[in-house]
C-alpha cells in the first residue's frame, strides 16, 4: 500500500486515474483540486472514504503543498489549466498553475524527500505536418505553439532540472489526446456529443484535417501507473496509442453513432495558431515497461463514451450553457 497525492483530482483525467487506482491496487489516495471551472467533485462520486480523501486546494499554495507531500509518499501531478482556447483568451492562470504551481510542487518534493511523476502533453513538441510521416519521439524538440503548450513545456523544464540539479526522484510523461468519460464539454469530442444530444449540431474549426492521436483515457491512466510502478528516474515516457484521425472524420464517426447525418455539422471560425498534427512514437514505453493500450477500437471506445454522456447528462448539463455562450462570443 502506498499513499498517493494526486493533484488535479476531480479533473478528466486525474478523477479516471483516482477510480483507476481504487479499481486495481491498494494504494490510499488524497485528491488536492482547486474545484476550478473544470473541477468536479461528482467525478469522484461512490469511491470508498477509506482509500480516498479529499482536499480542496491550490497546487501553488506552498504551506498547504508541504503539509500534502509530507505525508505523501508519491505524488501525481495532473492539476493545470488545460484548455487551448481558453489559453488564448487569457493565458494568465496557465501561468500561474502550470510553471507557479509545479514549482511549488517541486520545491515540496525536494524538501520532503518524496516521489514526483509529472503529467504532461504531446503538445510541447509543437505539430508535424500533415504528410511528415514522422511521430514525437523523446528526443523531439520543444516547440510549443499555444500559452497553454507553452506553460507545460515549461512545467516539464523545471522538472527535469530539479531532478539534475536537487536530485528530486521524478518522472515525466508526455500523452496525446484523451477522450473517455468525465470529460469536461468544452473540449473537442464531449462538445459534440453533448450539442447532438441537445438537438444541436457539432462545430468543426476550419476545415477539420487537423489530426490528433486520439487515446482512452484508461490506456493513459494505466500507462502512468506502470511508469509510476517501474519506470526510470528522470526519465520522460511518451504515452500514445497509435489513434490517429483528422477531426472531420471524428464529427463524422460521432454523428453516425448518433444516428445522424455525417455532414450534419457546422464549420465555425478555426483556432489562432490551430496546430496541424500530433502523433506519438510510444515505443519505449511499449519495450520497457511492457504497456500495451486495451481500448483498440477507437470506434468502440467513442460508442461507449457517447452512451456515457447519454446517460450522465447531470453531469455534464450545469456546464453546457456556458461553454456554448462562450464560444458563441468567439465565432466558434
Ligand atoms: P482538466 O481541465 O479536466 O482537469 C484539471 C483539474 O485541475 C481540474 O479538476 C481543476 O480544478 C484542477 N486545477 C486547476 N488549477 C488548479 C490549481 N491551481 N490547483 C489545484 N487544482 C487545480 O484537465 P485534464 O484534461 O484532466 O488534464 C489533466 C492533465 O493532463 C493536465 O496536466 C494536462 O496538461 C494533461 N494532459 C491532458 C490531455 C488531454 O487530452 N486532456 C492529454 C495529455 C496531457
Ligand atoms: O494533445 C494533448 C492535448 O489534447 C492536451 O494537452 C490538452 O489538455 C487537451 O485539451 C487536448 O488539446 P487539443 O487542443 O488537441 O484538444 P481540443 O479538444 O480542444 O481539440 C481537439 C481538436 O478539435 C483540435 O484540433 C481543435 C478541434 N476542435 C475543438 C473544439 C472544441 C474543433 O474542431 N471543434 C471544437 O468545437
């Protein structure tokens, strides 16, 4: 048994992982999450009070950061600002969690003595041309496009120095888009379900050959907890699962699940600095930690995402108007 900090908690991923953990291992669990827009207790719902404990707090509060990790024995950073439009409306709470937040993180890791693995995107190697036939790699270099990829890549530096220069025990992992349930409706895929369901139609940026490398969010969670389990200090893992598709092909797939027309959508104002291609080579997590993905199917996984939110709708529903209105504004 070992007690994990997982910051970032009731988010998309970090609340999959939480259920994750319960579901497979003996491992207590504490949440720290800011219940920022993206934060949702539900996510947590039903999970036994004896293996997880909730705290509501900021990552780059520093007192309340000592006194998480000095009882923790491994802390698992998924808390951020994670959304790409937003960080083009207002980059400053990027700043502030994704480089204030994991310094903070780092410095109580450091002073603690305690295990780090650090949750980050493919995004802060910038994109690849459609026809490169290419993928990231761990060597890749750092070109983010975004505030928000840019703050990650930056999160990502300061956890590699501090584990050459403070000899803090960290890991890194870089993943590519995660789809899955309790996914927050702003983002690309849970937006469109969710607009079908409310008798509206799905909005495409552009003309949607944008490609993502599309993976489920269990295949990520138990990517993490293998290199949690054995992967190497200092090293960086890249977490993907060969899942590539252009977005016009993902609206049409969802609309098809849907019973709907697949031209059934609207094209709406493309993203500033829209990144053209993400797309992962996961080899080294593949060859030395034994990892492979169980969701397949991509088809089969969205099927099962878009019966999710079918049937969680009170979940998702208090956010919807908002984030509509909100991209309205945008022309999106
Ligand atoms: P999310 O936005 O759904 O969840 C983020 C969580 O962090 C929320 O619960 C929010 O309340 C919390 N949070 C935000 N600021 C905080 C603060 N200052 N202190 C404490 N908690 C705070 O995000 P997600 O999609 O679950 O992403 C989780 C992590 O995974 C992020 O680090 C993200 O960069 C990374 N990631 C996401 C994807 C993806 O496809 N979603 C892919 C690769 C990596
Ligand atoms: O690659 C990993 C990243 O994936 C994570 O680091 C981010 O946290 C996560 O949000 C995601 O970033 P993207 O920007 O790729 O995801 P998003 O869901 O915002 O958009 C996916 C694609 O769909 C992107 O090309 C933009 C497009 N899009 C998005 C929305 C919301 C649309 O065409 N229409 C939309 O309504």
């Amino acid at each position: 048994m070992t007690s994990f900090l997982v910051t970032g908690g009731a988010g998309f991923i970090g609340s999959n992982f939480v259920r994750q953990v319960v579901a497979t291992t003996d491992h207590r669990v504490t949440v720290v999450d800011a219940l920022t827009y993206a934060g949702n207790r539900d996510s947590l719902a039903g999970l036994p009070a004896d293996r997880v404990r909730f705290v509501r707090g900021d990552v780059a509060d520093a007192d309340l950061m000592d006194e998480l990790v000095a009882d923790a024995e491994v802390v698992v950073h998924f808390a951020a600002e994670s959304h790409n439009d937003n960080s083009l409306r207002d980059p400053s709470p990027f700043i502030r969690t994704n480089l204030v937040g994991t310094f903070t993180l780092l410095e109580a890791c450091r002073r603690h003595d305690v295990r780090l693995h650090h949750i980050s995107t493919d995004e802060v190697y910038g994109d690849l041309e459609l026809d490169d036939p290419g993928k990231f790699t761990p060597e890749t270099a750092y070109r983010p496009s975004s505030p928000y990829s840019a703050s990650k890549a930056g999160s990502d530096h300061l956890v590699r120095a501090w584990v050459r220069s403070f000899g803090v025990a960290a890991t890194l992992s870089n993943c590519s888009n995660n789809y899955g349930p309790y996914q927050h409706v702003e983002k690309f895929i849970p937006r469109q379900i969710t607009n079908i369901l409310d008798g509206g139609r799905p909005k495409l940026y552009g003309a949607g050959a944008n490609v993502r490398d599309w993976i489920h969010v269990e295949d990520h969670n138990a990517a993490v907890l293998a290199i949690i389990e054995r992967g190497r200090i200092g090293e960086t893992y890249l977490i993907g699962a060969d899942g590539e598709k252009d977005n016009r092909t993902v609206i049409e797939t969802i609309l098809r699940l849907m019973g709907r027309p697949e031209d059934g959508y609207d094209r709406v104002a493309d993203r500033s600095g829209h990144d053209l291609r993400y797309a992962i080579d996961a080899s080294k997590l593949r060859d030395e930690l034994g990892w492979t993905p169980r969701y397949r199917n991509f088809e089969a996984g969205l099927a099962a995402t878009v019966d999710w939110y079918r049937n969680n709708e009170a979940w998702w529903r208090p956010q919807k108007a908002a984030v509509e209105a909100a991209y309205a504004t945008r022309g999106q």
